[in-house]
C-alpha cells in the first residue's frame, strides 16, 4: 500500500523519511495523495483507509482498482485522476453482484475516494461501518433515501416483517393455487428451493466476510494497544484468523488466502506470502483443478515467493506447472504465459543454469519483437536479459555487442524508464569492464548515475546496484579516493533505505538490506575480486 510511516512517535521528526516528491511503495496500491509525492505533513490515517479499501476492494472482487501492470506513469494519473469501477461491476455471477451492491459497494469506494476529506477519518471509522454492515444497520456510506432505511429496518426486524408477510403470503397464494394448482406445481418448487438456496448460500458468504473484516479490525483498532497501527499489522491479523476460521466456507478462506498472499508478495514479505498462499492453491487444485482461474491467481505469486525468499529449487517446480497450465490455458503467446517464461528464465539464472535461461529469454525476445517496435520498454529488458545469460555463459563479445545496441537505441528513443536506463548502461559498463576498457566503462556508468540523489532515485535498487559496480571498477582502476567515497555514500543510502524497511515492519526486505549492507562494511576497498551483480528484487 505504499510506504507508511509513524505518526505517534516521539522522536517525529527523526522518522518521517518520506519526504516530497518522492514516489516510494507498491504503485497499484498508492493513495492519489502519495502517487503525486505528497510531503509527510501530508499523509495521515485516511492514507491508510485507502490502502485498506485497496485489500477490501481486491477481496471482494479479486481484482485491483487499477492495472498494476500498466506503465507508472500511466497507474499514476489514473489513481489520481479515474474512478474504478465498483466491486460488484467485476464479478463474475449475478449472485455475487448483488450481494455486493449497495453497501459493501458504498463502503469500498468510500475508502477510494480521491479527497482524502470524503474517506473515512480513521480505521476506526471504517471499522464501526463494517460493523454496521454486519448488524443491518444503515451503514455511514450509504445514501440517506426512504427506500435504504426500509429496507435495513426489515432485515433488523425478520421475524415481525416475516409475519407480516408470511400472512400476505398465504393469501396471496391461496388465490394463485385456486387457479394455477395444476400448472407445473413440482418444477416450480424445486426451482424455487434451488434460488433459496443460492441466495442462502450468497448471504452466509457475505456476512461470514463482513463479520471477519470488522473482528480483524476490532482487534487492532489504533489506540488499543498504545499505538498507530500499521498495514502489516492488519494483514498479519487477518493471517492469523483466516486459520481458525471459515471452516464451513473453505472457498472463501482460500480466496482471501490468495488475496492476501499477493498482497504480501507486493510487499515483499516473501514467508508471510506463503504462508496463505501455498494453502489456497493446495484447496484450489483439489476442489477445481490445476487450470482453474484461481489456481493460476495462486500459484504466480506462490512461485514469486519462493524464489525471492531462496528456495529457488521448489520456486521453479512451481513456474514449470504454471507454464504448462497457461500454455494449455491461454496458448504460447499470451501475456500471461511470457510472464511465467520471463520469471522462470530469471529463476535459472539464480541458480546458474544459463543455458535453459538463455533458450526462454530468446523466446521471449522474439516475441516482444514480433508484437512492439524496436525501443519499446519490453523489447529492450528482453534484450538486456538474452545478454546476461550470453555473459554468464562465457560469450563475452556477443554480450558487449548487443548490450552496445540496446544502448544506442535507449539513446535515441523517448521515455525510457530510469531503471532500464541505469541498469543497460551500467550493464555495458561491466562488458567494457571484462574486456579490459576499464577507462570506457567509468564514463559510461558515471553518466548512467547521474540525478540519481533525486525523487525515488536516490534508493532506487537499480542506482544501488550500479553504484556498487562503479565502487569495484575505480578499485580495479587505482582510484581509491574515489572508490572510499562511493563506498561511503552507498553505506549511507543502504542505511537510509534499511531504516524504511525497519519502521514499517517489512520484515524480509529488511533482512536482505541488512545483509547487503554488512557486506559492503566488510568488504571495504580492496581490489580482491568483484563484488558481483546486485541479483533478484529485494
């Protein structure tokens, strides 16, 4: 949900680390305040609503408000500018949209509002509207027409409405079977029991989910504790009671496992993200198969998590059924499908086997070749991925030359992201490097660094990484004065950068900071060896 920081705090001013113009956290996720880089003073607890109705948004429908795979730019003016559709408008069945219509629809878009004025004030107050939810009481959210009051005044009061339109009912009926006893009597009672059913079955869904939300939520409500609570907390809480409970609605257990695994995965806390999303994919297999949507919607993320908290070996088994389920599914081509290759090429990379990485990678390639221009962003990160598998394969001069070519075309062509311009012209740099052009390399990696103090630069893991590469070639140059002066700025934004982690609660990420920032402390600058590539997400 973006980056959260304390608000309670009494050393305030030390911790706000968030500061203006800087665009840090998971994009889809972001309120409109943060996805314009408002400053600290700016952000408060309805930053964190929206971040909720984002978690309540996707659980209700499965989806996010906005494309997460769309260009950041692009994710960005449309959170702050676009309204997305409501929950009930994406699901799939008319059962499911009218559960959701009205006020879980009211409450969520609540959340989503663009004026943090017209969100809830604080979680609290999403809370006690769950709550209301819950009762069938008018919930805040909801319109104050005549018709919405009746209708929560007759679902408060059953038994003496039940009454009342039991007796209208029967006489009702008494008039119809005088005429139409004869008329399809048996068909018309089975189809009847099958609606009561569904609709029975769709009720004790909803209020089995509004009466999880408002109990999570009950339990670590601010202030309870002493303390602003933070996302973290409410998604590890929900963790926690998803185990014990819906016992009687598996389904909807897994579904909110999945969600909230994928959540987690955004987050890059790789365990938590296992721990709910291996149990929904096991349901998923064996209640609707291997190809069903929701599998696949488990497994992507499950695979992901594997593999970014090192156990890359169960991470690839994962993506190989995955593959073969989409191929079946979707066919060879589909975006879907180059997804899994791309992250399973990336995954045998880890692990050295550079050869089957460098047979998806040049699929892939091929691919984005035949369906985009030459300097589109997914034709030029292919590129740059067939070129490190030529590398790590001992093809130093086939990697040079197409490192080289991707280089000049970043050159020439219009709104390339920063991460793909530092990481190509960092990535030249190291083939100059290992061909002995130490003196084209420094040029060229100075350049690519160059504004990276700014905005979200500054901790980018793509300055981090080429920051470090520059540290090892003036080292390998002789220039030491340099090298200690990069060393000790790289401490100090790894530091920085540990620092957000730590506050936040974001437990995993936290540690490989931590790790990374050790080992540059131990390594000092020596010319002993290269440091390496600043491999995988964090």
């Amino acid at each position: 949900f973006g980056i959260a920081r304390a608000v309670e705090d009494p050393d305030l001013d030390r911790t706000q680390l968030t500061r203006a113009e800087e665009v840090l956290g998971t994009p889809a996720s972001m309120s409109p305040e943060q996805a314009v880089g408002a400053g600290a003073t700016e952000l408060d607890a309805r930053t964190d609503v929206y971040g909720l109705g984002v978690l309540l948004y996707e659980l209700l429908s499965g989806k996010l408000p906005f494309d997460p795979k769309a260009p950041v730019d692009d994710l960005r003016r449309r959170i702050r500018e676009d309204d997305p559709p409501k929950p009930s408008q994406l699901v799939s069945s008319r059962e499911q949209a009218h559960r959701l219509k009205g006020d879980l629809d009211w409450i969520t878009m609540r959340c989503l509002e663009k004026d943090p004025e017209r969100r809830y004030r604080s979680v609290n107050a999403l809370l006690r509207d769950l709550e209301r939810y819950a009762n069938d009481e008018p919930v805040e959210a909801g319109p104050p027409e005549l018709g919405y009051r009746v209708k929560k005044f007759v679902r408060r009061n059953r038994i003496l409405v039940g009454l009342s339109s039991t007796l209208l009912a029967a006489i009702v009926t008494a008039a119809i079977v005088a005429s139409w006893q004869a008329i399809r009597a048996t068909h018309a009672e089975q189809y009847a029991s099958r609606l009561r059913a569904k609709s029975e079955q769709a009720r004790s869904e909803s209020e089995a989910v509004s009466s999880f939300l408002a109990e999570t939520f009950s339990k670590i409500g601010p202030g309870r504790n002493g303390r602003t609570i933070t996302l973290t907390d409410a998604l590890d809480a929900a963790t926690e009671r998803l185990a014990s409970n819906f016992d009687s609605h598996p389904r909807i257990r897994a579904k909110m496992q999945s969600a909230l695994g994928s959540v987690y995965e955004s987050l890059m806390m790789h365990r938590a993200a296992i721990t709910n999303l291996k149990p929904a994919y096991e349901y998923f297999v064996s209640s609707v198969g291997g190809d069903h949507k929701d599998t696949l919607d488990a497994m992507f993320p499950l695979a992901q998590s594997y593999l970014h908290s090192g156990q890359i070996e169960t991470g690839i088994e994962v993506y190989q059924v995955l593959l073969g389920a989409h191929t079946r599914v979707h066919g060879s081509e589909h975006a879907k499908t180059i997804d899994v290759e791309k992250a399973l090429a990336e995954a045998f990379h880890r692990i050295g086997r550079d050869d089957e990485a460098l047979q998806l990678r040049e699929r892939t390639l091929r691919h984005y070749r035949s369906t985009s221009p030459p300097d589109h962003p997914n034709v030029l990160e292919a590129g740059l991925n067939v070129a490190t598998s030529l590398h790590e394969l001992g093809q130093f001069p086939e990697a040079l030359e197409s490192r080289g070519k991707i280089v000049d075309t970043i050159t020439l062509a219009e709104r390339i992201p920063y991460s793909l311009t530092v990481a190509a012209k960092s990535d030249l740099a190291m083939s100059y490097f290992k061909a002995g052009r130490i003196e084209q390399s420094i040029p060229l990696i100075e350049e690519a660094l160059k504004g990276n103090s700014i905005n979200h630069r500054r901790l980018h893991p793509g300055t981090l990484a080429a920051m470090e590469k520059l540290m090892e070639i003036y080292v390998a140059a002789g220039r030491s004065d340099e090298a200690q002066a990069m060393r000790r700025e790289l401490l100090n934004r790894l530091h920085a950068l540990r620092e957000q982690y730590r506050q936040n609660g974001f437990r995993d990420v936290y540690m490989a900071t931590q790790a990374r920032f050790r080992s540059v402390v131990g390594r000092g600058v020596r010319a002993d060896g290269m440091l390496g590539y600043w491999h995988g997400r964090w």
